[in-house]
C-alpha cells in the first residue's frame, strides 16, 4: 500500500458520512482550501470529512526545476497544451487511492468519496477519477485540464463512466487557459458524465459564487 501523504482533515460534523480528497495546485500545499469548507454551507447535511493532502516535493521542470509541491512534473509548457511526467500522475494516483482505502477502512463507502482539485490537484482529480476501479460519489475540477488524455482513454473506469462532475474555470484565466477547462468538460460530457459547467468572470483563481455553487452540488450529492 502507498504510503499515506501527510493531510489536513476537517469534519463537518462528527462522525461524517462522506469523504471529500481536495487536492491544491502546483506550488501551494493542503492548507490552501482549508478557508473554503465553512463557506460551503454544509453544516446542515450529514457530516463531510474534509481531507487535504500535501503534494510531495520534486523540481519541476516547467519551472527551471524549482524544487516545489507537485503532483506531477510539467516538462514543457506550450500556448495552450502541456507536456507532463506520466509516471508522476501514476504514483500520485496510487497515493490518492491509499486515501480512499483509509477513508473506507473508516467507514466511509468509496460511493460516498468525492476527488476535488484545483488547477494541477484538478488534472489529478480527473486522472485518478476518471480511471478509479470502484464507482466514486463525484468529481470536482476547479480551473482544470486533463493532463495526459491517453492515460485516461487507456485506463477508463466503467464503475465511473457516469459519474457526476462539478467543472468550472475562471474566464480570464491566464495560467491554465479557459478553453482548456472548456474542452475537458465537454470531453467528459460526449462521455456520459453529468457536468455542471461554469466560467466565472476571474484569473486562476476562486470566487465566493463558485464556491456556493460548489456547496449545493454536494448536497445534490449527498441528498441523491
């Protein structure tokens, strides 16, 4: 089993029923979305864990190999595409699925377990979602992009094939371009996946409107 990565856990409210795995983008660490869970107005529903993980440390390529918190490494960035480090999404992979083996040991059914990211943790939230063996509650991509479509396409998960995603992307987003976010949501939907897309009128970045529609597509989840 992967070792467990180091992590912040929140709890909506004790003894919690489902699990959200926020993942944060390149650079930044588990505490960049610790402000985000007591504005997502769940304190009504069943207890959520929060649970956000810190990337490991490893040069970056894309940024003159800068030693940072990635998920995986960017060897080239091109006008709109990138070239990245497969193995890294497969190891993170395995290190993301550890947290979903722990989250079940402690009760939580993996039907009952959301992947969330934002930026790079986005890209990983639909590689390890999109190709997770077992049926996930749901996927959330925050200004996002698939990192290696033939991964995906190679590794696609039928216990996932429909599973509901919550997509959005800043409009002036001049990091990870919108049309990027654009084009992995409609990929996601001509695959079957019910997607709620969104652009906001922001850079790479969140608002406090996303952020609440965020909160009422999990409690769609969890009341479903």
């Amino acid at each position: 089993m992967s070792a467990l990565l180091e992590h912040i856990e929140i709890e909506t409210r004790p003894a919690p029923q489902w699990s959200v795995i926020w993942m944060h983008g390149l650079g930044a660490d588990g505490n960049d979305f610790v402000p985000v869970v007591p504005e997502l107005g769940l304190e009504s529903e069943v207890g959520v864990r929060f649970l956000f993980p810190h990337a490991p440390m490893i040069p970056v390529t894309c940024n003159n190999g800068y030693v940072m918190r990635a998920w995986y490494d960017i060897l080239e960035i091109g006008s709109i595409n990138r070239r990245v480090d497969e193995a890294g999404i497969r190891a993170n992979r395995e290190a993301i699925r550890a947290m979903i083996r722990r989250e079940n040991e402690r009760g939580i059914p993996t039907e009952r377990i959301i992947l969330a990211g934002f930026s790079q943790g986005g890209a990983m939230a639909y590689s390890a979602g999109l190709t997770h063996p077992e049926r996930l509650g749901g996927i959330i991509a925050l200004s996002t992009y698939i990192p290696s479509q033939a991964l995906i396409d190679a590794e696609l998960s039928q216990a996932n094939a429909a599973t509901p995603i919550f997509a959005a992307h800043g409009v002036q987003d001049p990091i990870v371009p919108f049309v990027l976010g654009e084009s992995a949501a409609q990929w996601a939907s001509s695959q079957g996946h019910p997607v709620q897309w969104q652009g906001y009128r922001m850079p790479h970045s969140v608002c406090m409107e996303e952020i609440e529609a965020i909160g009422l597509w999990i409690k769609a989840r969890i009341n479903a």
